[in-house]
C-alpha cells in the first residue's frame, strides 16, 4: 500500500482576489500523481499556473492561520484540500 503526502503549492501570478495566492494544499501518493490532481482540477478552472514552489510532506499546522487553516479539507485524503471545492 502507498503512503500518502501532503503537497503545498505557491503559484507565480495567481489570478487576482483568488485563494490560489495563497496557495494549494493537495494530497497524493507521489510528486507525479499530485501534478495529475492539480492538473486535472486546479488547472481546469484557472488554466495552468507557474509553480514557484512545493513542499513535500507540508506541516499544515504551519500554514496561514487566518485563511487557509480555518478553510482546509481533509488532509488524510487523496486529492485538493485548499481551496476546497474540487473534489
């Protein structure tokens, strides 16, 4: 059985007012199968966004407690957690 991770995104000129700019929370078995959730979700809605960073394996507790912490999904969950909405 595969492990699960927790990826965060940050983006390079997110669309404006957008949770996208404060980046995205996905949960997949690898790098490679994240980028397939991203692409098939995230990517859909807002065309394909220049990534400027990942961190594998994200503490969410060290994400922005103000916006994105109180509007998380399911972290132990295959697929986008922030924004919520593209299950």
């Amino acid at each position: 059985m595969s492990l699960l991770h927790r990826y965060w995104y940050t983006f390079k000129g997110p669309p404006p007012f957008n949770p996208l700019g404060l980046g995205c929370g996905v949960t997949a078995y690898d790098d490679v199968d994240a980028a397939k959730i991203l692409a098939a979700t995230i990517f859909v809605k807002h065309g394909i966004l220049d990534v400027e960073a990942v961190v594998e394996d994200v503490d969410v507790r060290g994400l922005d407690k103000h916006h994105v912490i109180p509007n998380i999904g399911d972290v132990s969950r295959r697929g986008v957690w922030f924004p919520q909405g593209y299950y």
